[in-house]
C-alpha cells in the first residue's frame, strides 16, 4: 500500500500483486532473473508466478491493464512483529541481512522492516518482492540502514538490555523506535558504550548537523572501485547481524511461565493422562489447524503438529514463546508461536486499521480444533471475562473440536489467583461450566485428571455436528 | 589533570540531551554515522591483506 511500485489485493483466496506501469521494467528483469528464483525456490523468499495478461485481467479486472501481476503463495496464518517475541525479530532481521549479503553486485534492499517477512511455521520468509532493487555497484551507501536500525536493532537491544518487550514497541509505533526516543531510556554508561553508542548516542549528536546539510548527506555517494563499495557494505551488513545476534543471545530475566512445567502442579501421571487425552483427538480426528491457547511450552501444540496440524500457538509471556520458537524452528515443526493474550488480542493496525487485520480477524473460523488447556481460570479470575463470552469466543474460533480443561475453585493454583476473592466465584461449579460449555458445544468425552481433580472435555460444535 | 579534563568533557559531551529539533529528520543522523563509518571501513579496504594477515597472527591455527 506504502510502495508507489505496487500493491496487493485478493482476489477470491488467491494474492495478486499488482506492479504499476511505471515500475515494471525495474521489476521485471530482477524478479524473472536466476537469484530470485532460486531464493524462492529454496522458501527464503515467498513463491510467485507471472500472470499472463489475459488471466490477469480476468482475475484483477481491468486495473491491471498493463501492469506486471504476480499472483503469490499464500502464507495462510499472517503474522506481525506486534506478535513476535525476540527471538523471533531477531531471526526476521538475520534473514533480511542474509539477503542483502547474498545479493549479487548491483542488486539489494531498498527497505528493511520487519513488514516485509512473514513466519510460515517457525521459519522466516520474504514476501515483499518489490523491495528488490537495481542499484549503483558503486554506492557504499545503503539507505534502509536507518529503517533497519529503528524497526530491527533498537526494538531488540531495547527488550534485550531493558527487557521492554519488542512487540509491544510495534503495537505503538510502526517503524520501531528512534535514536532519539531510545537515548532517552538510556543511563549515562549506556550512552557511552557499545551497542548503543555507534546506534543511538552518535546518530542523536550528529542529527542536527546532519539537518544542516542534508542535501550533501543525501546526496548519492559513488566510489571509483566497486569493491571497496561492496567490502563497505559487506562489513556494514556483518556488523548489524553481529549486533542482533548478541541481542537475540542476552538473557536479561527468568520468568515464572519459563518454570511452569516444573513447578506446576500436574504429576508425571497426570500429564500423561493430559498427553493421551489430546493424542487420542490428534490420532482419530486429525484436525487439520489447531489453536493452542495459553500454550506455555507448547508440547501439546507439538503433540497437535505431530499429528500433521499446522499450528498457532499463542501466550502472553514472550519469553515462553520465544523459547517454543526456538525449539520449533530446531526441530522444523510446524509450529508458528505467537505472543497474544486471549484477553486482549492484537488489535487491527495501520492505515484505516487495515494493514495488519486483528488476531480474531485471522483466526476466527480459521481452526478445525482449539486447545484451552489450563487457561480458563485465568481468563475468568485474572481477566474478569465472564464464562459464557469464553466458551462464545471459543465457539468463534473453532470450526469443529474444543479441548477445554475445567479448573474447580478449590483448585490451588485457581485459589492462588482468587486473592480472597473467593465469593464472586462460589457459584461455578463442573455443572454450571457443562451448562455453559452445553450453549454451543457438545461434549464428546470427559475425563478426570487422576491427581488434581481437573476435568478435561472433548466436545464438538453444535453447528459441526 | 589534563586526562581528567579530557575524560570530564568527552562524558559531559556523550552524555548530555541534545538540543530538540521539532521538525528534524530522524533518519539524518543514522545515514552521518553510516557515512562516517563507510569512510573509516572504505579506508581499511586498502589495508585488508595487512588486517587479515595480523587477525591471523592471533587466531589460533585450528581455527583458521
């Protein structure tokens, strides 16, 4: 929408980009050529394929008279760097930074946000295949350095060194943070020393005479020798991976949900009575998209892509997430982790907040089976949410099964949240939570877990039946 | 005495708020310090062989 070269639209599930007029013979040559192509057939980069001219226009209309379209893969889970913990910008930015290392001369980025990559499962992908550009071998310059820098860098080193959670920059500001924003976080030490010196101190001290003469700054640079501009650049594109990657590799806290699985109060035999429940849904059902709704370590969302299910997995803590991602990627399970609360999901943003559709936008009947296991009690008790909107919501989301765990409140870890609250909740007991969960599901199986007096419960939408 | 002054000045310097500029480009400063950069790495190009050569003095031989 922001790129005056084109733009995307959808056309009855498939994702047409339109390459306006003037833009084409830029494009053209570099999207047909050999490294494109391969960097798409190896899935660094989103596949596309040339529409001819005649299906193009039956397909787009007739605005797509004379312009270049390329229908896409479709990713079909989008997700944004307001759902991404660390480790996972820092992987979206060690890709984009790969591809402009591996950019052979006279060709690169000509931006660099996070925007421009989606997560299909655990694995980073470029989708915005416009920003590949034709440019001077000899320039030593790269402009998207300062975009790379707000929207990568800053956001990372912030969560890193000050533990301010990278996605919660982007539900606030698009482009990340600036130098000027950043320098004011930061203690005297830390305007001194690296990392935050060369990417928020220096630039910050030269802004102003950078304003006084920016016409000779932004002027193009052209050295005599190729090489050396590519030597400059390689050293540039090093430095900023090197910086991500101590960012990514800082671990500036432990949390509570980091633990859960050893300090919860499940035994051996009560997981794996949890373990069997879900595996026997996974092996019969073989829904094909799960949601795992408060995943924690996320080895039910494993136990669901296992199975064969393209997974969504969601927690409010981006560290446990982060740490699922890791290990999804590791084990190339498909598996997209994200950070969202349930309570609060990602709201739409962006112009006439139509950028980047909601959480519940993307995943309303998006999901054959939805996990809430060891989630209830918190979204009643923590967040208030009344259960019948929670077992609603939950109706919304899935298209057919609801494994749903029922926390009694004389259950520890529910009193824990209670606070001495006890009274608001005196009323909920097994049968009132079946009456509500009886609105819109039916429940299939239940089953008591042996060592905790939790109850689990398969059940079927009304309407899937 | 003088090493003080110098140490005192360089932190006053670094450490200080810079000036407001309501309508300055944030981006202005990030290109400076990567053009300055690109002219100190642009120079080192030509000394490449000579900094490969020392880096290799003090790598350890299994790990070349």
């Amino acid at each position: 929408m922001r790129d005056p070269a084109g733009y995307l639209v959808t056309c009855g599930g498939r994702l047409v980009r339109i390459v306006r007029p003037g833009y084409v013979g830029a494009h053209e040559g570099l999207l047909t050529g050999p490294w494109v192509q391969a960097l798409c057939g190896s899935g660094a980069v989103s596949g596309f394929r040339i529409l001819p001219a005649d299906e193009a226009v039956a397909l787009v209309g007739h605005e797509a008279v004379g312009c270049l379209c390329l229908e896409h893969d479709v990713i079909r889970f989008p997700s944004y760097p307001s759902e991404w913990p660390l480790e996972m910008l820092c992987a979206a930015a060690e890709h984009t930074i790969q591809l402009c290392l591996q950019a052979p001369p006279g060709v690169g980025l000509k931006d660099a946000t996070p925007f421009n990559i989606l997560f299909q499962g655990a694995r980073p992908v470029f989708v915005d295949v416009l920003s590949f550009e034709s440019r001077d071998a000899h320039d030593p310059t790269w402009l998207a350095h300062g975009q790379f820098v707000r929207s990568f860098l800053l956001p990372a080193l912030l969560n890193a060194h000050y533990g301010i959670p990278c996605h919660t920059t982007f539900l606030a500001h698009r482009d990340g943070v600036e130098p000027e924003d950043a320098y004011r976080l930061l203690g005297p030490l830390a305007r001194i020393t690296p990392p935050f010196l060369g990417n928020v101190t220096m630039p910050v001290l030269l802004s102003a005479r950078a304003e006084r003469d920016a016409d000779r700054v932004y002027a193009p640079k052209r050295l005599g020798n190729a090489e050396q501009a590519a030597f400059i650049l390689r050293s540039l594109f090093s430095s900023l991976s090197r910086t991500m990657r101590s960012a990514s590799a800082r671990r500036h806290r432990k949390n509570i949900w980091s633990t859960y699985t050893a300090t919860c109060t499940y035994t051996s035999a009560g997981t794996a009575q949890k373990t069997a429940f879900v595996g026997k849904l996974m092996q019969e059902s073989r829904p094909a998209r799960v949601l795992d709704v408060g995943c924690n370590t996320g080895d039910f969302s494993f136990l669901a892509a296992r199975a064969g299910a393209e997974v969504v997995a969601i927690d409010l803590d981006p560290e446990v997430v982060g740490s699922l991602w890791q290990r999804a990627r590791a084990e190339q399970a498909s598996i997209l982790p994200l950070v969202v609360q349930l309570a609060r999901p990602t709201p739409a943003l962006g112009w006439r907040n139509q950028e980047t559709p909601s959480f519940l936008q993307r995943a309303e009947g998006y999901f054959d089976a939805l996990l809430m296991l060891a989630v209830v009690h918190h979204l009643l008790v923590t967040d208030a949410i009344p259960l019948a909107d929670i077992i609603e919501q939950a109706a919304r989301l899935t298209t057919k099964w609801l494994v749903i765990e029922f926390v009694a409140p004389e259950d520890p870890q529910f009193k824990r949240l209670l606070r001495g609250r006890d009274a608001l909740y005196a009323w909920l007991d097994r049968a009132a939570f079946e009456v509500e969960l009886g609105r819109h599901f039916e429940v299939v199986r239940q089953e008591q877990l042996v060592d905790t007096g939790r109850w689990l419960y398969l059940a079927v939408k009304r309407d899937a039946l | 005495m003088i090493r003080r002054s110098i140490v005192l000045f360089l932190v006053l310097f670094l450490t200080m708020p810079s000036a407001a500029h309501a309508y300055a480009d944030p981006g202005s400063g990030l290109l400076l310090w990567q053009l300055l950069g690109s002219f100190l790495i642009g120079l080192s190009f030509y000394f490449r062989r000579i900094i490969a050569f020392i880096k290799r003095l003090f790598t350890p031989r299994d790990k070349r």
